[in-house]
C-alpha cells in the first residue's frame, strides 16, 4: 500500500509541474529544459504521471479486496478534484474553500492510504480500527499539507518583497515577469485567513494583485493579524486529532513511529521529512548551508517588510485610519481567546452559518444550515452548534438591517466592524 501512495502522490507533483508553466515559480518544470520545450515537456510529464497513476490502480487491483480499490478509486478522485480547483477559479474565494481544497489534495490521500492498511491487515471495514486508521490519515495529511504550502506561500512572498526593496526605487519600477506577482496567491491560505476580518482580501485572492502596492498592503494586513501563525494553529489542530485517533489502535513498535511521524510534520520547515536531510546510513544530518539560507532568507524578509511597511502611509494615504482602528480594535479581542485553534475553526463556520442565512433567508431551516455548514468546512459542527450560531446571526442581522452581503460592506463602510454575534462583549472588555 506504501508503494500505491507514494506512486499517487509522486503523479500529482509531476502534474503540477506542467501546471506551473513558468519556471521562475516555486516548482518550474525540469522537463521543459531536459526536453527542449515547454511543449515537449509537458507531454512527457504528463505521460509519466498518468504511468503512474495506471501503475498504482494495477497494483490496487492486485490485492483484490474490492474495498481497497474503491478507496484508492476516491482518494484519486479527491486529489484530481482538489489539483483543477487550485488552479482554476473557485465560485468561492474563502478559507473554508482552501481548506475543504487541502483536505482533497493532502488529506484523503493519506486518510485512504492508512484505511487500506487496516483492512489490509484483516480488520472489518466497519471496525474502529479501521475508522481510526482513517481519521489518522486525514489529519496526517492536513497538517503536512497546511505547512507545507505554508512553506512555499512564504517563500513567494518573501521573494516579492524583496524584489520590490530592491527594485522600487529605481526609475524603471519593479520588472515583474508574467504572473511572478501573484506568486504568494498559489495557494493563499495566509490570505484567506486574513479574509476572515478583511474581507477586501478575499477579491484580490480571486482576481491577483493589481500592483506592487497592493501587494504590500495584503501582506501587511496578513502580519497585523497574525494570519501565519494561524495557519500553523489550524495544522496543530490537525496533528492532535491525528495522534488522539492512534490512542484507538492497539500498541506496537509501528504506532509509536506513527506518533513520531506527526510532530516531524508540524515541525518547523518539517526538515525530517526531506530525504536531502540524510545521510546515505539512514541518520539525519541538517546541512550548515542549508541553516544558512534559512536565516539569510528570513534576514532579508524582516528588512524588507521593515523598509516596505514604513511607507505603507504614502502609498494609500491616511483615508481608512479610522476603519483601521476599528478592525484593530476587533483584532485584539479576538487574539485575546484561550483556545486560538477552536476559535480559527469557530470562525470558519460562522462565516458558513451567514453566508447560509443571506443564501437561504431568514427563515431557513437548521437542518439545511447544518448540511450547509458541514459541506463548506471541513470541520464538522453539531446540530445544537448551528442553532445558537443560527440564533445570534439573525438576531444581529434584524439589529443592523442587514437582508444582502451588500448591506454588511455598507456597514463596514461606515466604520462599524462586521463583528460575530456573541463577540460584541469581548469586543468591550
């Protein structure tokens, strides 16, 4: 089975070299340079990911456990669905969107991986083994995920900035090659989050950023509200969850590897996860050069967000000082909550519950709210959960007279905060 994943997984990476056209982006494509081509190139990798994929549907085949082969079936299914909507336009730009995404490109490969594995070993499908081998994997898989294209958001982004220190002052401007500017919008989880309390940030996800400007304007507002540091909460969420579902296996030398699996991947960098790292004996060897780049990197980021940051002022004038404060104000009564992972998730599906109530009126059923809400996060919620979030939005809603998600930006525009039902206490304290 270990085999049968890692040749999946192999095939997206391969694919999402030929979706990456340029090569200046974080992957590029080596075949186009091996090849002579960008054409050529991408013919071939295309072919050497579908060989795999066919190789690994063989060998799932081979085991003739017709429940296997439905699982390797919906974890490609998952993946395919998750690599087209990353790289084409969503009907919704959230973090919701991007994390149901991260699920179907990170989580259910690994979450159908690790279920096969359990009923490879003998146990019933309906098992608690199995069930707990599968949740395992889901969660595996979504903090590996979360982090890892953490790790390459920032990267983009610290190369924009720097380029953008480096090159502003000169007559010329900044020279951005095609789509090198919206290198950071790969995959915006940082972004997205950011949304939650700047909405405005959610239209530039969708559509790039327009200039240089812009750029550090986003970014700014990713930083204000620590929108990095909450992606890397959301994947501590996952990793506990996976290793509470390990408690449910039995002990065993594997499962105590299994544990040590799940903090290598919320590991800051996961530098225990890169084969490069050790030694041909199997021991783990960080590289010198590599601290070294890590540190120069995170060295010229702190300069240029210090040298960009400061003229933020003259770039887009003083106007929205005031709405400024007000989200300031917001801000700080939302960093002050114990638990800042169940909160980031609390969050995600009251954006659901009122996106559901402006979709479906006032007087939607919480039935339908419920469905609606499990279908956008991927953190389930309960009935009773959705009730009172129900409740307090429409009670909020009839005190601001707000019928349309217009009327909401009407009244971030008047400098009242979009504030959550329920949250206008802490909001004063």
């Amino acid at each position: 089975m270990a085999e049968i994943i890692e040749m999946m997984h192999l095939a997206t990476l391969i694919h999402d070299t030929v979706l990456e056209e340029d090569d200046s982006l974080e992957k590029g494509n080596p075949a186009h340079s091996i090849y002579g081509s960008i054409s050529a190139g991408n013919k071939v990798s295309l072919l050497a990911g579908d060989f795999l994929l066919s190789r690994a549907s063989v060998l799932s085949a081979s085991l003739r456990n017709i429940a296997i082969v439905e699982a390797v079936a919906s974890a490609l299914q998952s993946m395919m669905e998750g690599q087209v909507q990353m790289h084409s336009p969503a009907e919704e730009t959230s973090l919701n969107t991007y994390i149901r995404n991260t699920r179907r490109r990170g989580g259910m490969l690994l979450a159908r991986g690790c279920e096969s594995v359990a009923l490879v070993a003998g146990h019933a499908p309906d098992s608690k083994e199995v069930e707990a081998s599968k949740e395992f994997g889901l969660n595996l898989g979504m903090a590996y995920q979360l982090l890892s294209d953490l790790q390459r958001t920032e990267a983009n982004y610290a190369k924009a900035l720097d380029k953008i220190r480096t090159e502003g002052s000169s007559s010329s401007g900044v020279n951005w090659t095609p789509r090198e500017m919206d290198a950071p919008l790969q995959i915006a989880g940082p972004l997205l989050y950011a949304g939650m309390l700047f909405p405005q940030l959610y239209e530039v996800a969708g559509r790039g950023f327009a200039t240089s400007a812009e750029l550090i304007h986003a970014r700014s507002l990713i930083d204000r509200c620590d929108a990095v540091a909450g992606i890397r909460r959301l994947a501590a969420y996952h990793a506990l969850q996976a290793l509470n579902a390990l408690k449910e296996l039995p002990e065993s030398d594997a499962k105590e590897s299994l544990a040590l699996l799940v903090h290598y991947a919320v590991e800051a960098g996961q530098p225990r996860l890169l084969r490069a790292n050790y030694s041909p004996e199997g021991a783990f060897q960080l590289s010198s050069e590599a601290l070294s780049a890590a540190k120069a990197m995170e060295r010229a980021e702190v300069a240029a967000k210090k040298e960009i940051y400061g003229t933020l002022d003259s770039l887009y004038g003083r106007a929205a000082t005031g709405v400024r404060a007000v989200k300031d104000s917001l801000m700080r009564g939302y960093l002050g909550l114990k638990d800042r992972a169940s909160s980031d998730i609390v969050m995600m599906q009251r954006v659901a519950v009122r996106d559901c109530v402006l979709a479906y009126g006032k007087a939607v059923e919480v039935a339908v709210v419920v469905d609606y809400v499990n279908g956008q996060c991927a953190f389930r919620v309960s009935a009773l959960e959705v009730e009172t979030m129900l409740h307090q939005e429409i009670q909020w809603q009839l005190k601001n007279g707000i019928e349309t998600e217009d009327d909401i930006k009407t009244l971030a525009g008047r400098g009242a905060p979009a504030a959550w039902p329920g949250d206008e206490a802490s909001l004063l304290a």
